[in-house]
C-alpha cells in the first residue's frame, strides 16, 4: 500500500471517531478532515489533557488544579497508538522529531534530530519508536516535550559528566513547559566518576511541569531544579512519574521556590546523597535557596535518605517544607543535620515509614530550629535508632504511632518548650527510655500530655538533664521496669506529675521522685496510691498508703477528706480536718452529744471556751 493510501485510511479510522458536528465544510464544498481539540482528546485518552488544546500543544496545562486532572498513573497516560496516524501532518504549533531525522532504531544518532527540532521553540511531538532514540548530547529545550506511546530516549555511554545531560530547561519564563509521556533512561549501571549528567535539568526557571514519565537510570539526578546563580527556578511540579535508579537523586532541589513533588513512585536503591535532596550551593545573594517545598502522596523505595534538608547557604534558611501521605520504605525518611546554616517550617504529617536496613530512623533533626512538627505518622521501622530531635524551639510530635521493636522512639534533645501529646508507642525496650529528654542541657516549658505507652520494657520516659515548667498529665504509661526515671543530673525538675497519669504495668511509677523539685501526686513514691473523691470512709477495696479521698459532700464539721495510713482492705483510713473548724484564731468543736464550742486565744495567751 502507498503512504498516500495508508494516509487515507488513517484518516478514514480517525474520522470514524468524530462527532459528526467535528467534520466541517471547507469553502468550495470539499469535506476537510479537521481534529478538532475533543476528537484529538479522544484519541490521546487521558493524556491528551497533556497534549492539546486550543490547536495548540499543552495549552491546557495552565495550573496545578488542571495537573490534577490528567490523571494519576503513567499506565493512564500511556498514549493510543492511532495518535501515531497524526504526525504525519503539518499541524502548526507543534513539531515532530521525525521530520527532523531521527529514526529510534536505537543505532542512530539522534542527537542532532531533537536539538534541530528543538531550536524551532515549537513544542517537540515524540513518536514511539521501533527501538529507542540515542541520544550522545544534551537537548535544550524552550517548549514542551510530549511522547506519544512512551517512546524511550537513551544517553549513550553516560559519563556523570555535564555533556550528558539529556534535557535541559534554563532560562524559560514563559507560561508553562510541560515535559510528559516520555521513558528517559540515563543508562547509569555503575561508576563514580562524576555526577552532573542529569535527566532533566531545570534551571532560572519557571511554571516547569515534569509529569506522567519513566525517569530511569541517570549518572546525576532524575530531575535537578537550581539557578545558575541567577535566581531560583518556581512553579516546578514533578508528579505522577515513576523515577527509579538514579546514582545521585531521584529529584535535587539545589534552588527552588515553590516546588511539588507529588504522586511518584520512586526507586532509590543506590546509597549516595539522597533520594530527593534539598541542598542549595553556598550563596550570599539569594538566587540559591529552597523555600515552599511540596513533597505528598509519593510511594517510596530509598536505600539512603528519602528527604535530607542540608543548607550550607549562611545567608538564608531552608524554609516552609511540608511532607505528607508519604508511604515506603528508606533508611531514613527525613533527615536535617548540622550544617552551618538551618531549616525552618518544616511539617512532617500523614506518612507511613517501614525502615529498609536494621538501624532504619524515620525522623534525624538536629537543625529545624523552629516550626517542627511531626505528626499523624506511622512509624513500623525496626532497629535500634528512633526519632532524634535536637536544637529546636517549639516542637510538635503529636498523633503520631510508633509501633517497633526497638530500643528508642523519641529522643529531645537540648529543645524547649516540647509538646509532646496524644502518641502512641509500642513494644520498646530501652534503659534510657522509650521517650527520652537527654540533657545535658537545661530545658524547659514541656507539655507531656495524653500518651500511651504499650508494653515498654526497662524504662518508660527518661529525664536526663533538668527540666523547668513542665507538665506531664494524662498519660497511659505501661512498663515493667520504671516508668519515669528522674536521673540524679536532672536533680531539682520542675516536672508536674499530676493525679490524672495512669501508671500500668508492674513497673514503678516514678523512679528517683527525690530529685524532683515538688512532687504533685503519691504514685511519685507508691504505685497505686490514689487521690480522689468520695462520699464516705471507704469501707472495701484494696488501698495504698498514701492514698486520698476527698469529701464530695462536706457539711458543717464533718471531714474535709480521708487518707490511708497503712495497706489493706480496705486499709486504715484517718480523717483530713473538719469542714469550717478552723479560722486564723479561733477552733470549732462538736461534743459528743453535738453541742457546738468555740475555742480561741486572746491577745495575753488565754484560751476561751464558749458555745457556738
């Protein structure tokens, strides 16, 4: 068959999926074949969202919000081959790579066809190939790239050097470049030679949607977003790809504002850097930083750092860093250690942490200074090494989960003012506590407040160093060894232990008591030893010396409470006071036949007894 006839009969299979208002009569009377934008929409599927709109390429994609729309899955936005059946045309807006020779027999050279294409600043059409396009350079792009059928595109002898990069995004302004439907392989298997041969490389950039693509293989990173010490790239979305094996970064944040990296699937299983790594180089003029981070909904395989903020920028903080509905599996899931400049703003909510290796940590910060919180979490890691907060003013660890076999869940240290409630921890064993305030320094104004702790073994909360103003109220804490150890270098707390703690277990309630500065309930001394209400001297029941009832229905004279004296059933109880017997000179006594006296001293010393 000609090309002619086979033009035709494409034509003739696309016509038959048009609405019949979609076939028009051009002047003259000749019926034209025209695509309108819903016949094409048709064709493409659910990528087509990502490819047309308007007679133009990728018009569509103005927002986040229309992002969302087309879809979530690469599976989804795999394109219809029939769309191969358009490309032999001259539709204008957009070009096609194979009419600027490349051939995809994976032999060939196509360097030169996609930066030809390219240099137009048309949007770049890439069919599905036989093989896949080779690729020895790099491929500048000014508009969208767009693969019809997933074709693969493939650097040839990848080198980490910055030759290699694939395709690269500097310097774009204009209103949105979308590079979506393509199957990138770097071809990195081993080697340490360099680490600059990145996939996509963005850079003084922004409105950049990276969405719907196999990033696979590269000798850098999957996706790298930086400046060129001109300014930060903004309004870059990665999302809905599948990024896997990359020796560096499945994404580096080097210079950014306003990035998502949302929806992707992410196989990290080389131990170098990180697997999206927020880093800017050293400046003092502010065209590096990293600053309103999205990382949600990813699903994760890291054998280094899932996220790692580190900022070597004195100049400018890491800030407004929010990771949530995050779910797999890495070493650690966030980390931030010293460096000499911080992090701030950084909410860590709704993720679900598995641990890869057996020293596996979801949480390592040493410096978010302020604005930490961490909370909803899952975390099922197994291993020695629990969550480590230092240095930070403020923090939130709330809501979260905490089921592991381990020795550690929380360590603060040197943090002020901790609000550490309503978390649930499990199966943990550690003399140095479940939950741990380490000292040495000087801490204070905690609020420790309605956890529970789930069959902890030698020590349930662990006070290192002195802490000043600190409430810890409401708790569940079951132990079978102490479960609170007040160690003697953090002798003269102000810890507030109140009555509504509830102390399980066989373990001691409080260990080391006499290095509190004031005790606020019995069980400080004895486990079991009660304050409450009641109406009447308990007459049954099993009670703790120490224990207190206090009168719920005092009248005149009567005791204000009770408080027992020795162990037993119900033990032995003696009267707290009489209600109203006692003014600053003078005492009120009943007799025993109910007459009322009143007994006061006069300024000479003398007592006086007179009727009431």
């Amino acid at each position: 068959m000609k090309d002619s006839e086979m033009h035709d009969v494409n034509l003739l299979k696309i016509e038959t999926q048009l609405q019949p208002e979609e076939i028009v009569e051009e002047e003259g009377g000749a019926e034209a074949r025209i695509m309108t934008r819903r016949s094409l929409l048709t064709l493409l599927g659910v990528a087509g969202l990502t490819a047309v709109a308007g007679g133009a390429v990728l018009g569509l994609l103005r927002s986040p919000t229309a992002v969302a729309a087309a879809g979530s899955s690469v599976t989804e936005n795999v394109y219809k081959q029939q769309a191969l059946n358009l490309l032999s045309g001259n539709e204008p807006g957009w070009v096609n790579v194979l009419d600027y020779g490349a051939v995809g027999d994976g032999v060939t050279d196509d360097t030169d066809a996609f930066q030809s294409a390219a240099a137009t600043g048309k949007p770049i059409l890439v069919p599905s190939p036989l093989s896949f396009y080779k690729l020895t350079g790099s491929v500048t792009l000014t508009a969208s790239m767009i693969g019809i059928g997933m074709p693969e595109i493939r650097m040839d002898t990848p080198d980490g050097s910055d030759l290699k990069r694939m395709l690269l995004i500097h310097n774009y302004q204009g209103s949105g470049l979308h590079i979506t439907g393509l199957y990138l392989n770097g071809g990195y298997t081993t080697g340490t030679a360099d680490e600059q041969s990145h996939l996509v490389r963005i850079a003084n950039s922004v409105h950049v949607f990276v969405h719907n693509n196999v990033l696979h293989a590269p000798y850098g990173d999957c996706v790298y977003i930086g400046s060129d010490y001109l300014a930060p790239s903004e309004n870059v979305h990665i999302h809905d790809n599948v990024l896997s094996n990359p020796r560096r970064c499945a994404v580096a944040v080097v210079s950014g504002r306003k990035v998502w990296i949302t929806g992707n699937v992410i196989k990290d299983p080389f131990s170098y850097v990180a697997t999206i790594d927020l880093e800017p180089n050293s400046s003092t003029t502010g065209s590096d930083i990293v600053e309103d981070i999205w990382i949600a909904e990813n699903e994760y395989y890291s054998e280094i750092y899932f996220i790692n903020s580190y900022n070597p920028n004195t100049a400018y903080t890491n800030k407004r860093i929010t990771i949530t509905g995050n779910k797999g599996k890495a070493r650690y899931f966030f980390r931030c250690n010293s460096a000499p400049a911080i992090t701030e703003q950084v909410t860590i909510k709704d993720n679900d942490f598995y641990g890869s290796v057996s020293d596996a940590r979801m949480i390592q910060s040493s410096n978010v200074t302020k604005g930490l919180e961490i909370s909803g979490n899952r975390d099922y890691a197994t291993g020695a090494a629990g969550w480590n907060i230092a240095n930070s003013t403020g923090p939130i660890v709330a809501g979260n989960r905490i089921e592991s076999s381990r020795a550690i869940a929380v360590s603060f240290t040197n943090c002020s003012s901790v609000q550490f409630t309503t978390n649930l921890i499990k199966d943990i064993n550690s003399s140095n506590g479940a939950v741990r305030f380490a000292g040495p320094q000087v801490t204070g104004r905690h609020l420790i407040a309605n956890n529970q702790l789930v069959n902890i073994g030698a020590v349930g909360y662990w006070f290192g160093g002195v802490v000043t103003e600190t409430l810890f109220d409401g708790n569940v804490t079951e132990c079978v060894g102490k479960c609170l150890q007040i160690d003697t270098a953090a002798a003269g707390s102000d810890l507030r232990i109140t009555t509504g703690n509830v102390f399980a277990g066989t373990g001691t309630p409080v260990f080391g008591g006499a290095n509190l500065k004031a005790w606020a309930s019995p069980e400080i001394q004895t486990k079991d030893a009660f304050i409450g209400w009641a109406a009447a001297l308990p007459v049954s029941g099993t009670w703790k010396r120490g224990s207190i009832l206090w009168n719920v229905q005092p009248s005149t004279l009567t005791p204000v409470g009770w408080v027992c004296v020795s162990d037993g059933n119900p033990g032995v109880w003696e009267s707290i006071g009489s209600s109203g017997a006692l003014n600053a000179s003078s005492l009120r006594l009943k007799s025993p036949d109910g007459s009322l006296y009143v007994v006061a001293v006069t300024d000479l010393g003398q007592l006086t007894v007179t009727p009431a």
